[in-house]
C-alpha cells in the first residue's frame, strides 16, 4: 500500500531502473482510483493478497535491465499464504497449486530438471525471468476480485516498455489471456512462445509437451545471451 500511497511524493517503493520508468503512473487518475479503492476494500476488513510489500515483488526482483524472459499471469492467487507477488509462484512450504504442478512436470520433462522441494520461483526472478501478472491484487477466496481497477494498464505500460525499448526478450503467453494481454509485442525483435494454460482443464491440449524451457535456453544461447538455470533446489 505505501508503495501507492507515497506516489503524490515520487516516493514509490520500486527498484530503480522500474521508477524511473513507471513513476508517472502512479499520479494517474486511474491510478489514484485504485490506490483508493484498494483503501476502502482494507478498511472494510477485506483480506487482500498478496501483503503490500510484495505488490511489486515481480519488478523488484527482476530490474528492467536484467529481463530476459516474461512469463505473462493473470491475477494472484487468492488462498492464503500462497501469493507473493510472482506469477505462478507460492511461498516456500506451501503446496503446489495444479497450474504449477504441471509447469513443473514439463519443466522435468522438457530438461529433466528434478521437480522442487518447493514452489518458489525466486531463483527465476533473480536470473532475469519476470513472473507478471495482469492484476497485482486479489480479494482472498475470490478469485479476479480486482479485475478491472486499473492493473491492467499498469502491467500493459511494462509490458510496453520492455517490448519497445529492449531486444531479444522471450514472451512465455501460456492461456488466451496472456496470449491477447501481449498480442501487440514485436515477434520481429522478440520471441514469443504460445501455448494453451498450465491448467489441468487444458495443460493435456498442448502445454504439456511444449518443450518451453529448452526453447527459451536455446533463444538466449543464439543471442550469447546466458541461459536460464531453471532448477528451484
């Protein structure tokens, strides 16, 4: 919330290469809507996830200028203790919910990278992989509770900064919603990789096979960028 609520003062709570870029967000009135709505939902005693301080956890682990790869969520996880500002991603300790259960299956299958103890994806963020999701809150037990309140823009501005002002970034668009959230990105100066959501309604119908972790490695190698090391352990 004080990352919000300091906007009026440039004060934002971000890492720097990020506030720079995304400062003027924040005296948006769009965004002023959000930091109040956000308020009113708090003061109501609505339990929101993920805890303030890792609304932007996503950007703060992974500086614009390390990003490599962009793997595109929709909203937190709305259980407790499971998000933690990251997507996909829950805290150490906590089980795995379905979607990254598969995303971690293929991840064996595709590399033979041992399945994890945990489900953090830290150690990703902190290599370059941003883990965006479209929506940075959820109300708990309700899931897409804070769908159109202005999030949205806000990840779409990022996902533009990194589309116009970088080159050779891997999009990972799992679901037709990340797939139609990064539509615009240029495939001229970006890889973008498609596939159907981790999901268990859909990951048998074309995630589960889809090799995207070798992909990635082999983008980045071809580009003498540095690969990956996707192993969580």
């Amino acid at each position: 919330m004080d990352a919000i609520s300091n906007a009026s003062k440039a004060d934002v709570k971000l890492e720097s290469s990020w506030k720079q870029r995304l400062v003027s967000e924040f005296e948006t009135e769009r965004m002023q809507k959000l930091k109040t709505f956000l308020r009113d939902e708090m003061k109501k005693g609505k339990k929101i996830y993920p805890r303030g301080e890792d609304w932007f956890a996503a950007l703060n682990l992974t500086p614009f200028d390390k990003v490599k790869v962009v793997i595109v969520g929709q909203d937190p996880y709305h259980g407790p203790g499971q998000a933690h500002g990251l997507s996909f991603s829950v805290r150490p300790g906590v089980p795995f919910p379905p979607s990254l259960r598969n995303i971690l299956k293929e991840l064996h299958d595709d590399l033979g990278v041992k399945i994890p103890q945990q489900g953090s994806l830290t150690k990703w963020a902190e290599q370059g992989v941003l883990l965006l999701n479209a929506v940075l809150t959820v109300e708990e037990a309700k899931a897409a509770a804070h769908q159109g309140k202005g999030w949205e823009q806000f990840t779409d501005r990022i996902i533009h900064l990194l589309n116009d002002e970088k080159q050779n970034l891997v999009f990972l668009l799992w679901g037709a919603y990340a797939q139609k959230k990064a539509a615009f990105v240029d495939r001229q100066r970006h890889l973008v990789l498609e596939s159907v959501h981790p999901s268990p309604l859909s990951a048998h119908r074309g995630f589960l096979g889809s090799r995207p972790f070798s992909k990635i490695n082999a983008y980045l190698r071809s580009k003498n960028l540095s690969e990956i090391d996707w192993n969580l352990d």
